[in-house]
C-alpha cells in the first residue's frame, strides 16, 4: 500500500482498476472449469493415466490461483467496509496464508508442467518401455514430493518474503524451470524424427509417434499460455522489490490489477486446452453433460 501511494506521486502512469465484478466472475469460471476437468478425470477410468494425473495438478494449481485473488478481493473489500484493518495481527496472518497459497500455485504450475513435459518426453523417446517406467504409482509418489516441496516453499516464503534473500531464489526458480522446461522441448523435437525412423518398421509406430508428438505440442501450447500469464506478476514482484521508487517501474506496477487478471485467465484458458487437445477428455464431458439434463 505504501508503495502504491509513493508510486503515484513519482509517476504520471495512471493506475489500472479491473472492477470487482470482473475479478469474481473470471475467478468463478477458472474454478468451475478446473473442478469439470478433476471430475471427468476421476470418473472415467480411461483417463487414469500418468498424463492426466499431471493434468489434474495442474488444474488443482490453476484452482488454488484463482481462489487466492476470490479471497484477496474479498479482504479488500472488507478492509473498505471497516469490518478488517490492514496492520492488524489477524489481518496479517490472514495475509500470509494468502500470499503462501498465490505461492503454492505458482509452484505447483511450474513444477506439474515440468512432469508433464518429463512425461512427454519419456513418451516420445521411450515409447515401447513407458508404462513400465511411468506407472500410476510412480507418478503418485512425484505428485507427492512435489505438493509436499511446493507446500513447504510457499510457507517459508510468505514468512520471510520481506527479506531479499528469500525474494531472489524465489524470482530465479520462474525463469530457471522454463529454460530448463524449453531445453527438454528443444531435446524433444530435434530427435523426434530420427527416432521415428528407428520405430518406423512397427506397426502402429506412426500411430504412437503421432499422439506422443500431439501431447508434446499441447505441452507447448500450455507453457506459452503460463508464461504470457505468468510472467507479468513475477516482473511485478521483482519491481516491486528492487525499484519501488523508480518512475518506470511506479508506471509498469500501475497495471497490478491487470497482472492479477492475467493469472486467472491461465486458470480458465488451461481447461480450454484440455478440451479440445484430448478427444476423450471431451467425450467425458459429453456424457457428464448429457447426464445433468
């Protein structure tokens, strides 16, 4: 608040308001797609599968995303109301579960894409042995370490994130999982077809090498969306940090508002992708829509 106050005597920019309305209803959606896609996942059996257990960690990441800017809004409405204050110590613990869940699900985001692109890529290159390298368990056992490592970092950053020691690691892990995610795309596609060759004499090899080079692009499709919805409110962070005062960073840090929308249009774009990348996702939800009326 006190940076927001100092940045607009300092900048010119004036500051971007979304109204309330359009946060609870773009929130709202995001929620609701998630939950669609976690039910269709856990109701149709054909779907119980490594990859659609990443998916459903990251819908329940894009949930958790949503939810926290519902409550945040709320907060701040019961802040104008006077019915909470802002320096208050429950007010402040409040805050801080706020902030460790917005953590958890930039965490989660970025650790279930990393399992879905290492999915991918054992899929593609060690087609004929996957499901004996990735089965149910095992990827129950990494969505475990990765929650429990996710839950643990989002606690021990939002008690320590006004220190830069905290702040720092924090803002190179976003950058450092995408390069690390873009090396594994750039691996994928440059020996996809000199191993397509190698498996061309099996009979259903083009059938497996076109569906595994499928789901490598609906990975692509899913990184490019998280990072154009991301990384703006990552940027802010790091502004917000290290130049608060600065008269560019006041003006790029007048449009919060619009980073926050930006995160939960992840949330309803992400399911979108599913629907239309997965024929049996949407034939689940033919069935579960069918089955309401």
């Amino acid at each position: 608040e006190n940076i927001s106050d100092f940045s607009l005597n300092i900048t010119d920019c004036t500051q971007v308001v979304v109204p309330e309305e359009v946060f609870f209803t773009v929130a709202a959606v995001g929620i609701l797609e998630n939950l669609l896609v976690l039910i269709a996942v856990v109701r149709n059996k054909n779907l119980h599968l490594p990859m659609y257990y990443f998916i459903c960690s990251l819908a329940i990441s894009d949930m958790l995303g949503s939810l926290y800017k519902t409550l945040e809004n709320i907060f701040i409405i019961l802040c104008k109301m006077g019915y909470l204050t802002r320096r208050g110590d429950f007010e402040k613990k409040l805050d801080d579960a706020m902030d460790s869940m917005f953590i958890l699900s930039l965490l989660g985001s970025i650790f279930s894409l990393l399992a879905i692109a290492a999915d991918r890529y054992i899929t593609i290159f060690y087609a004929l042995r996957y499901h004996n390298i990735m089965t149910l368990r095992r990827a129950s056992v990494i969505l475990a370490i990765i929650w429990t490592f996710c839950a643990g970092s989002s606690i021990a950053i939002s008690l320590f994130s006004y220190e830069a020691a905290t702040v720092i690691p924090f803002t190179i892990l976003f950058p450092l999982m995408m390069f690390f995610i873009l090396c594994l795309y750039v691996h994928m596609f440059l020996l996809a077809r000199s191993h397509a060759k190698k498996i061309a004499s099996l009979p259903t090899s083009t059938v497996h090498q076109r569906t595994n080079m499928k789901g490598a692009i609906t990975l692509t499709i899913f990184l490019g969306v998280f990072l154009c919805c991301w990384a703006p409110f990552v940027l802010h962070i790091l502004l917000a940090r290290f130049c608060p005062h600065n008269p560019y960073c006041a003006c790029y840090m007048s449009i919060f508002h619009v980073n926050g929308t930006l995160i939960m249009c992840n949330a309803i774009i992400d399911p979108m992708i599913f629907a239309f990348r997965s024929p049996e996702l949407r034939s689940t939800f033919r069935k579960m829509f069918c089955c309401a009326r």
